[in-house]
C-alpha cells in the first residue's frame, strides 16, 4: 500500500509539474494570436523595437499595451523549449536512451522546425496587408529550431553552469553591441542570422534577406530553461518557489537598469514617462527585456503551479494550446490572414479586432485538440511526435 501510495503522489506531482509549463505556453500562445490579429485584422501592428533606427512611439495606452502584453511570448518560449528539452531528457534516460540518441533526436527536431519555417510559415507571411517583399525571413520558429539544435549539445551541463552560460551570453550580447549610428551599414549574412537583426537588400531594391531573430541573443533563454528544467525534474515544489523568487528579482533587475539608463538597454530612455519605461529594445533582446518579460513569465508560471479546483479545471483549455505549439503556430497564421480578409479586408480598431482573435482562438482550439490527441497517439520516436 505504501508502495501504490507514493507512486500514486509521485504521478500527481509529475502532472502538477506539467500543468504549469504547458499551461504558461497555451497562454503565451493566445497572446501571440493577439498579436498578430493585430496585424493581420487591425493592420495597426507597430514598428519592431529595434537595436537601432527607427523606434515605435505611442500616443494612446490601449495600443501600447496590446503590444507590451505579447513581449512576453517570445522569451516564454525559447525559455518554455529549454525546460521541455530537460524534461524529455530526464524521461528518455530513465527509458534507457543514451546521451547521442537524445541529443540526435533533438537535432533532428530543431531541423524540422526550421524546415517547417522556411518552407512553410514564410509563406504566411507573404499574406500580410501591407504586402511582403521579403525573399528570406529569419524569424522566431528559425530561431527557435536553431536554439534546440545548439541547446542539445549544451543539455548536459548541470544548471549551476547553464545559468552562468545564459548571463554571460547577455552580458556579451551587450558589450559587443555594435554603434546605434551603424544600422543600415552592410554586413554578411550570417551576422544576421546569429547576430543583430537587420536586412541584406538585393540590386533591385528587394530584401533578400531579413532577421528579427538572430539566433544566439536568444541562446541564454534556452539554457537557463534547460537548468529549470532539471531543477522542475528533481523537486518541482521547490523549482516554482525559486520561479517566483528569481522573478521577483528580475523584476527588481529591471527597473535599476531603466533607472541606470545605460548599460543592458541598448538604447536609452526616450522619456521619463511610463510607457517610456517599458518600451524597450526587443531586437535583439536587451537586458532589460529580458529581466521584464522574464520576470513576469516566472511569477505567472509560480502562480499556475499552484491553480487548483476551479481555477485548474478553468485553465485546461490553456493546456490544449500549449500541447500543440507548432501546430498552432503554423495554423493561426493563415486562419488570422483570412479572417482579416474576409471580415476587416481594410483593418478595423484594437477594439473592434479583440472578438476577431477570439473567434481565432475558438476556431483553433478544437483543432488544437484533436491534433493533440493524434500526436500522443503515435510512437515516441515518429516525426509527428516532434511537431
């Protein structure tokens, strides 16, 4: 009977553990839907908050924050992926796997998404209103793949060093930064893709090649995901106590670099107001980026781990969502394009898009759903298990 019973709460804590991570993903992936509904539905999507060049300035509140609530997605993710490769590492190991099979398995994943973007989800963007002359876009999904791919290799460094990894990358990130008076200068390629975002314009004008996500700035959310990740594995009541400590921090981390206003902004205040002080640098991640969206990521992901009763039962359909997070990506694009045609073929206000996302999410959800069941279904080591 004890045996049953501490397999029983061992069973409990392992999908309480997983409850948290995928209900926070489902959440991020609602938000991103937000996002781009603005694009697509309201045409009112702002400029990128970039390094250098051109910065979004906002006149009214509602605009700005239907943009600061989705800065949260990008970050959750890459750290939301780094704790699902830890997680999947634990588990393969107590099947037996070894290490070069783990790490292969998730090359090979990491490649599929990066496919699936370049061969598929940049088609969906071609569908944007203002048109996209883009020829090759590297954005969050290349990223992401590439961080998995990179991140495998760094899997099997305890969470002490990957910590120390994710800060150093930030702290590089910063002191390599290049001249803001640089943007536009030319650069190759593969700075682009690893680098600092910016374009590479053909003779005839047309972008060839254009980078929002540059992989590595976006490397140290994925390894300090992964130490997360074994930390969740080996006590996760302790791990979403030190979520919501580290968050706290972070958030503190915060507002003594915007108060610095120097170094780990990458560019400077352009005000004093409020609004002043949550726009920040996105592309790359600055510093302080990071320390906002991250800090709020990990006291929300404290906050789910401890939903229970009707706040549990409430926040399951979250988890249909965060289950299928490629699926849903790659549909809720091409959904929000058609809606956009079909119903605000001219945009419509922030407003008037909000019932048009949630007409989105109603229609995925369903579909999220009944993918997420298939996939589960299939054998571990099958290609649809990795998307």
């Amino acid at each position: 009977m004890a045996v049953i019973a501490t397999e029983e709460a061992d069973k409990e804590q392992h999908t309480q553990r997983l409850f948290a991570p995928d209900a926070l993903r489902g959440l991020l992936m609602a938000l991103m839907a937000l996002d781009h509904a603005n694009l697509f539905v309201a045409h009112k999507h702002p400029s990128a908050e970039m390094w250098a060049g051109p910065f979004p300035l906002y006149n009214d509140t509602l605009t700005f924050l239907t943009r600061l609530v989705t800065h949260l997605c990008a970050p959750g993710f890459f750290f939301l992926m780094g704790v699902g490769m830890a997680l999947f590492a634990v588990a393969r190991r107590r099947q037996g796997w070894s290490r070069w099979a783990i790490t292969r398995h998730l090359l090979l994943r990491g490649a599929l998404i990066v496919a699936l973007k370049l061969l598929l989800v940049n088609r969906a963007w071609e569908l944007s209103p203002g048109g996209w002359g883009v020829q090759v876009y590297i954005g969050v999904l290349l990223a992401l793949g590439a961080g998995m791919m990179i991140g495998s290799f760094a899997l099997w460094l305890r969470p002490i060093p990957l910590v120390a990894l994710s800060a150093l990358l930030y702290i590089g990130l910063h002191v390599a930064a290049p001249d803001p008076n640089s943007w536009g200068q030319a650069r190759n390629a593969l700075t682009y893709i690893l680098l600092w975002p910016g374009g590479i314009s053909g003779a005839n004008g047309r972008t060839l090649l254009w980078s929002c996500y540059p992989v590595l700035p976006w490397l140290g959310l994925v390894t300090f995901g992964i130490a997360f990740g074994y930390w969740l594995a080996d006590d996760a009541r302790r791990a979403y106590g030190w979520a919501a400590s580290i968050g706290a921090a972070f958030l503190a981390g915060f507002l003594l670099l915007r108060y610095l206003n120097g170094f780990g902004n990458l560019r400077p205040r352009m005000g004093n107001g409020w609004i002043d002080w949550l726009n920040v640098v996105k592309y790359p991640p600055s510093l302080s980026f990071v320390l906002l969206t991250m800090g709020v990521n990990l006291l929300a992901l404290a906050a789910l781990s401890r939903a229970r009763g009707r706040w549990h039962a409430s926040l399951k359909s979250l988890v249909v969502f965060g289950q299928a997070p490629w699926f849903f990506y790659t549909l809720h694009l091409f959904l929000y394009a058609a809606l956009g045609r079909l119903l605000t073929p001219k945009g419509t206000s922030i407003p008037g898009m909000w019932p048009v996302w949630l007409l989105g999410l109603a229609i995925l959800w369903p579909l999220c759903r009944w993918y997420g069941q298939w996939k589960h279904k299939q054998p571990a080591t099958s290609l649809a298990r990795m998307l």
